[in-house]
C-alpha cells in the first residue's frame, strides 16, 4: 500500500547530494537518521516535492530571539517546513505569470486545484506518542529501567502537568510530549512530532502564515516505515496518536470554520529506508552507531538550489553572531527559519506595508483569524493539547531584516 508514495520519497531522496544522507564520522561511527517526505498526487502521477531528513532538536535556551534558525530539525518537520517553502515558490511563480501544475490564484488567494492530493512518508514512527509502546516493545533492560523510573516532568517553560518530558514515563499513553527522547539530553520546548503531526488534522500544513492566503491543506495518507512486526497493534497506536486523541478532546468544542477534522489514512510499507537505524546497524558489523548530526531538506521547485544541509539550525554550521542582538547574515540562514519564510511571504506582495512589521504582526492578521480561533480551541481545556508550550511573544517580534523589536 502506498507503493507510489513511498517510491517517489525514496527515488528523490537517492538522487540527493551525498551529504544530504547520513554518512560516516571522522572517528568511523556509522550515522543514521530519519527521512520525511510530501508527495502531490495528481492525475495519477505522484511528485515528492519536499523532504527532510534529520533527527536533532536546539534546546530550548538557544531559540533566537531573531527568528534566524530552524530549532526543530526533526524529519518530520523540516519536510513541513520546505513544504511551505514549496507553496511560496509556487505561488511566487503565479505572481510572476507562470503556471503552477498544483495551484490557482483566484480573487486574491491561492487553492489547490480540484484532484490535487497531498500524502506523507515518512521512514519510523514519529516520536512521541506514536512510537511510545513501540519503543518499549523493542528497548533492552536498561533503557526500560532508565525510563520507567524516572516520574514525568514538566516542560521547564510549562505550568501545566499534562506535558510529559520525551520518553519518560513511556506507559503513559495518549499524553502530549516534548522531544526530545534522550533521557540525557538537555530539555527542549519542542513538542514531539506526534503532537505536531495530530494538530494538522485540523491546522492543516500550510501554517499560520499561509493561512492567510491559502485555505487548509489536509494530508490524505501517511506511509509509515520500519515498523515490521504487530502491525495491527502499533497502527492502533499510531491512529490515536496521530488523529484520534485530539479528536475526541476536542469534540464538539471546535469553532464553525472552514477547518475541519481530516482523518488521514495511516499505513505501513514494507520498503526499508536504507539509512534507517535499523539497516545501518545491520550493516555496521560492530562499528558504532550514532544518530546524524547534519540535517537537510529539499524543495522541488527551487531550481538554484533544491537540497541545503542544516547543522545547528543554520545552513552548513555552526557560526557566530556579530552581536547578540545581530540576525545571522542571509547566508548562514536556512531557507526554513522563521525569518526566511516571513521574507518569502513578504515578497508575495507588492505592497507589503511598513517595514517595521514583526513576524507576530504579519502572522496575526484579518486573513487568518479562523486559523488562530481553530488553534486557540486546541490549546484550551477541555482539548488534550491544553498543556501546550506556547511560544512566548517575544520570539516572534522580530521583522524582516531580523532586528529585535520589543
Ligand atoms: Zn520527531
């Protein structure tokens, strides 16, 4: 099932640059990581047009206040993220006269054409509450104690106590979690992509941003790798983690909007992503095994420069700020940060406003009110998403050229 979704991620994924893939450390660990991909269907034709691939998160302390890197570099989202990206890029290239094959401008907003269909693949089990008994199905005897043991924390951000720190305290099912799942690992704000990907049943994946031009874009299937045995057992898990829970909070207290609950179509392949922990380990023959430490996403539609690799939330590295209040220079930047995408956004129009506007004033405007008042209802009780860190106000008030503005 989902053979053509599958194939389309993974045939694009191989022709990728080699320091897209995870490769081999200096001191000869062989690298693995998670791989993550949009898929347009269309008239029979299936098109990857976006992907990510990585397994690293920024702790919460290094969120800039600049909106200048990608915290979150999990697949999963970087493959959100450069989807985004995609839609600019096409609807940039309407604005300039060119036909998008997927998308049409009409009275001022922008919608997906009648048949177009988006699908996702993506190679494990997202982390969190998807991949929760999994992992305790499959994990040694210390890794069980080290988990089991340790009662759940709070996000250090976070007054609620419905928030369950990475994989602590792992029976507990259905509960919204932070990344990342390393028990060592220092504390993120981030929440798991399980809670992330179940917010865009609603949400949709076009973000606040595009929210604003664009109606909801609802995933219709989700292809889900590396799960091999009990597939009927961790489907069940992955329905309530991915959909269900939120659902059934949320019942009946969902604002009458244009967005509305999608149920996607979750399966499994049989397809092994070669890069998988799994299939390194089964090839290292007793070399060490480490998670990648370099992140990259792809966009099909950026002819200059489809791939870019993402190591430490910036494009190809670690730099430093002229000064703490300075923004990353444009090339250090990924395309993916908050700033980048704000810029994208900006550019869509001819008259985009004073240049004063922060990220908080472009995201919260008319156009997108539904979008907020539909978010708004999944962060408040009864909704199990009531825990929710919500990103504090002063990281978005930041404007284009990425100074400060509070
Ligand atoms: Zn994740």
């Amino acid at each position: 099932m989902g053979v053509d979704i599958v194939d389309a991620v993974l045939n694009t994924y191989r022709k990728l640059p080699k320091r897209a893939h995870p490769g081999v450390r200096p001191n000869g660990s062989l690298e693995w990581s998670i791989l993550a991909g949009f898929v347009i269907e269309y008239n029979g034709i299936f098109e990857c047009v976006a992907i990510g691939i990585g397994v690293k998160c920024l702790s919460a302390i290094k969120i800039p206040l600049q909106g200048d890197m990608v915290h979150d570099c999990h697949a999963e989202i970087l493959a959100k993220r450069a989807f985004i990206r995609y839609l600019l890029n096409e609807m940039m290239n309407i604005n300039k006269g060119d036909q998008s094959r997927y998308l049409t401008l009409q009275e001022g907003k922008y919608r997906l054409n009648e048949g177009v269909k988006l699908h996702m693949y993506i190679s494990a089990l997202p982390c969190g509450d998807a991949s929760m008994i999994y992992t305790a199905d499959h994990q040694n005897d210390d890794e069980a104690a080290l988990y089991s043991a340790i009662p759940s924390l709070s996000g250090a951000s976070n007054e609620h106590t419905d928030l369950v720190r990475g994989r602590m305290n792992y029976s507990r099912v259905g509960a919204i979690r932070t990344k990342p799942g390393r028990a060592d690992a220092s504390s993120t704000s981030s929440l798991s992509c399980s809670d992330k990907l179940a917010t865009l049943c609603l949400l949709g994946v076009q973000g606040g941003l595009l929210a604003n031009i664009i109606d909801p874009i609802y995933i219709d299937k989700i292809i889900i790798g590396g799960v091999f045995d009990n597939r009927e057992k961790y489907l069940s898990e992955c329905h309530r983690a991915l959909y269900t829970r939120l659902e059934a909070s949320l019942s009946g207290c969902v604002p009458d909007t244009k967005y509305r609950f999608h149920k996607p179509d979750i399966s499994f392949t049989d397809t092994p992503y070669e890069h998988s922990k799994e299939q390194v380990e089964s090839r290292a023959a007793g070399v060490d095994v480490q998670p990648a430490i370099e992140c990259a996403n792809y966009i099909a539609n950026d002819i200059q420069k489809p791939t870019e690799i993402v190591v430490s939330g910036l494009k190809n590295g670690n730099f430093k700020r002229k000064g703490p209040d300075t923004p990353y220079f444009w090339k250090y930047r990924s395309r993916l940060c908050k700033l980048d995408i704000m810029r994208a956004y900006m550019s869509l129009n001819a008259n985009p406003g004073p240049s004063n506007l922060t990220y908080y004033d472009v995201k919260n405007t008319a156009g997108s009110s539904d979008y907020r008042q539909v978010k708004g209802a999944i962060r408040s009780h009864p909704s199990l998403f009531a825990g929710w860190i919500i990103t504090d106000k002063k990281y978005t008030m930041f404007d284009c050229e990425g100074n400060h503005r509070l």
